[in-house]
C-alpha cells in the first residue's frame, strides 16, 4: 500500500490523541533520530565511530558505473552532518536540539567566535575552522556587518547551517529594524547596545520574539555595567555581554582578577546568562568562566592566530568543553 | 606643434615659479572654469540659461548621420552635469569647491538627507529625488549601512558624484578601521557614536586625517551633550551632532520652543558647526537654523513623503537657501 507521510500523521493522532500534522510527524522522526544520536555522543560515540567495513573504504569496485571507485566516506560524512545541522564531529549542534526541543538552554558555557574583520571570505575561512575546532557559536563582527552588511549573516547561515549565529549589530536606534534585518538573514542572537534607550531595547525585544531570535545587550562604554544588567534584564533581553572594546584594550592592561571579580559580581547580579568580551585568551578563558560567564567571547586570539582552528581547541579546553 | 599636458605644466612652472605637474595643470583649468561658473551661478546664471539656438533643438537635421534629429539638449546636459560634479541645477558643488580650494567650508547651512531605510535601490530613488530638489548631502542611515554594507556608500558615489555623501555608522568601537572602511568607499563624512571612548573617536579622527574625510559625532544617548560636545571637539572633531533618535520620536513630543533652545546653547558651547537630527520637518527647520544649526538633518519627513523632492524643496525654503 503506498501510505504517505500525511496518513501516517493521522494514524499517530487517532492512537495518541495528539494532533500531528505531516510536518509534525516527520520532525517527530527527527526527533526521535537526533535524541539517539545525543544519547550516543553522550557516551562517547560521536563521528568517529560513523565509518564502512574496510573493504567499502579501500578495496577498489571492481565492476558497475562506480568500477575503479572506494566510497569517498570523509567527503560523503562532512556534507551528511551539513544536511543533518550536525558540528563537523557529527555532534547535534544546540541550534537542531533546541529547535526539536530536546533541550531548552544551549549547553553552557559556550564559546563565541568575533569575526571582527572586513573581508568576508577571510571570515568565512576563519569561522570554518573554527566550527572545524568545535565553536558552534559564530559572531559576525560589527566591522564585518558595516562591510558587507546582512550578506555576511547569510553567507555564514549557508555555510554553517548547524551553527548559532549572532549579528553584532550594537543597536543604538531603530530597534525593530535592526533586529528583523538580522533575523530575516538567519541570525539566532542580535546584539544590540546597552547605551540603546529603553524604546529601543523594548523594540528589538518585540521583534526578536516575534522571529525567535534572542537578544544580546552589549555593556561597552556603559557607565553603571551592573545597574544597567539588571535593567536590560528586566527589559527581557535574553543575554547581557560585559565588554571591553578592542580600542580600549591597548591601554587599560587589567589584571585578569579586578576583572574576573568585576564579572563574578555581574553574573551574580542577573538570572540571564552573562558574556564576556574584550581580550579573552586561552590562559585566561578558565578564570572567566569560573566567575560565572556562560558565553566566552573571543576574537583576535583566534583571527589573529596562526591556526585558529587549533586556538579553537585551546580555548575550549581551558573552559572546559573538551 | 604637437603640444602636451606636460608640456604646458613645464612653462607654467618657469613662467610662475610655482611648481605645476601634469596633474595640477589640469586642476588649475578646472579651477579657473569653475571659478566662472561659480560666479555665474551667484549672479543668477545657473543650469536654466545652458541652451542651445532653437533650430538645433527644434528642427530635425535634414541630412547627415543625424538626420531626423534633434539635440536631445536635458539629457546631455544631466549627463555633461554629472561628468562636472555640478548638481541637477548646473551649479558647481561644494564638494567640487571645496576640493578645488574655491571655497574651504560648505556653504552653510546644509540640508543632510538622511536615508534611514534597508532597501539600497529605493534609497538610491530618493536620493537622486532630493539631490534634484536641490540637498547636496546625503546620508546613508545606519539600517541601511546594517542592511547592504559598504555597498550603499559605492553606489551613491558611483550615482551622484558631486554629493556629500555622509555614512552614519554610529561607531562605538574600532575607531580607525569602521572610518577606513567608509571613507574607502567613498564618504566625505563618517558619523561616529559620541558615546565612544575618547580612544575610539580619536582613531576615528586620525583615520579621518589620513583619508581627508571628516568626522561627525553623534549625541544620541549621551547623557551630558554640552560637556561632551567640548570634549568631542577638543578630540578633534569636524561636526557635533544633536540627535533625538526615532525610537525616542515617538513619546517625546518636546515642544519645539524647548528643543530650539537646548540647540542654541550647544551652538554657543562649541567652535566647529553643529548638526540636528530626529523629527525636523519643512515648518521647523527654520527655527533650527535660527538657534546656530548648520546642518539640519531630515529622514522621514523626506523619505517618507509622497514627494521626496517636493519636501526637499520646502524644507531648503524653509531654510532660507532658495
């Protein structure tokens, strides 16, 4: 009997009592699929273990319209994770588990990546290694997003399906606009400037709501960072970012532990997750965290680097994650 | 005698004593036309008396390559205006004097059309509408710098080269590479955030020096503009700009009078010219200017009109500069 997805859908309903609908039903086998998968990377069996019998791999076919080939498996598993939103090792990224509801908050602490170049094509090579080294949340920079714009939000959601996007906007006015500019091109977070009026933090809040996008405010350059925390907080802004600006850096060398307390107060301070940007190394990125930070922002130690795929695993190692 | 540039830049030399290169020979040809030019125009005799005999625009030659035509006279005059840097009116621009050391300031006060919109070809519409109602600077707004990037300043260059093009990037941090970027691609001003750290407006301006393009700052946000506004300028800054922003607009309906007022004492406060932005419209830009305004900007009241270059008009009136 050729039974499609749309009476399967029915079945399910009238033996569950649930409404499910074709779209409904087929995510539920994503589901259902992906929480496997979950479970196994869990344990342990990440990509590593996705391989062929050895002869599949090395033993050339001897007849047919494949004659003289091997299953090319590496090419083949990299555009499979693409299609399936899975990181390059094969892991269900946040970004899938959480659209399935499988979980409700991004495995903290995570690493966010700052294209803070001009150049798109050097930006896109930088975040590919990176997602490579396992930083699934990838920001486009403020001097990227006035370069070229959203096409740098897009570029990257093309080619990084399964990662967590966030648009540096810093946001000043016209909040609703600016957010729906980064949510229509595949944003997941729109930061925005914490400086913003409360008109303009309560707009992008509405429409980051209303496209199920969250909102990052940025305290760079705020006077008050905790006062203003808790008010963005209350404002419903999703994460609030302590930043020092890259401008700033030069001449303001803090010792790491003024500024690991000045975060521990903010993260004790709000219920939101908190950031952290602004000079964040590998030696450091472990003290940041242990203050309380949940997202780790980093940029030029890792666009600077000479292997920034590799500056990727250090850091990630020092918060933790690997 | 088959004479040259390079020739003629030799005898100018000895018979001056300045020196002339191949380049400045031709600029001082430039010069002097426009010198008349400007003259003209002063005197009444702009773009309305470049005609021709009425035969050539009135009877098809008869014979000849052309024959059957006329002298298509108003489209080879926007083409031979535009090769000119001169405006729709045949008038040279201040952008063109300023560059050929006729006039060094502009010619205050100036009508800043602000393009506060995400769609780069109807921003392009409206601005080719307001530069033929007379605006000569013409500002790419923040969502639309968000929106396509560096490519909306390209593009107005490339549309209306004798504009002052102006890219409000609202910089709050990495001062020197968002000036270098706009003025790259063509900017005459960059507008930065007046919210920045002195390291960050300092870059900007330094960048601004090396590139020849100015620098605004803007007081969106800033919670002591007379204070700042010094400090702006004692970094160095070309224009200060007093703005209420659009998400501010909307539920603070300040009476013009009290507005006017705190303009007038920032005009006092400060050397270098000041710029108003957010809600002016033709009935009160008059007032703006009375209070020591010299660049009055307008986004919605033009882009939002029925008739961008109707506004543009009335608003110039308004001001007093036609």
């Amino acid at each position: 009997m050729d039974y499609e997805p749309k009476w399967y859908a029915r079945l399910l309903t009238t033996a569950t009592g649930f409404y499910f609908d074709e779209e409904e039903f087929l995510r539920a086998g994503e589901r259902i699929f992906n929480l496997e998968r979950y479970f196994n990377v869990r344990e342990g069996l990440d990509g590593r273990y996705d391989t062929l019998p050895i002869r599949l791999l090395k033993e050339p076919m001897p007849y047919g319209p494949a004659e003289g080939h091997v299953v090319e498996l590496e090419t083949m598993l990299d555009e499979y994770y693409a299609l399936r939103s899975w990181d390059p090792l094969g892991r269900p990224t946040d970004r899938l588990l959480m659209r399935l509801g499988i979980i409700r908050e991004p495995r903290w602490p995570k690493l966010q990546v700052a294209l803070d170049l001009r150049d798109l094509g050097e930006a896109l090579r930088i975040a590919e290694l990176a997602y490579l080294g396992g930083a699934d949340w990838i920001e486009v920079g403020t001097p990227l997003v006035k370069s070229v714009g959203m096409e740098a939000v897009r570029a990257l959601r093309r080619r990084l399906p399964g990662a967590t996007i966030i648009a540096d906007l810093k946001t000043l006015d016209t909040g609703w606009l600016e957010t729906e500019l980064a949510a229509q091109a595949g944003a997941d977070v729109v930061c925005i400037s914490g400086l913003a009026h409360d008109n303009t933090v309560r707009d992008a809040v509405g429409c980051a709501r209303k496209y199920g996008v969250k909102i990052m405010a940025d305290l760079l350059q705020v006077p008050d960072p905790v006062g203003r925390a808790r008010e963005l907080e209350a404002l419903g802004v999703d994460y609030v970012c302590a930043h020092t600006g890259i401008d700033v850096q030069r001449d303001r060398a803090e010792e790491i532990d003024r500024k690991v307390a000045m975060l521990a107060e903010l993260a004790r301070s709000i219920r939101i997750p908190l950031a952290a940007a602004g000079g964040i190394r590998a030696d450091t990125a472990r003290k940041v965290v242990s203050a309380g930070v949940k997202i780790v922002v980093v940029g030029g130690a890792i666009t600077r680097a000479a292997d920034p795929r590799r500056a990727v695993e250090l850091i990630l190692k020092s918060m933790g994650k690997r």
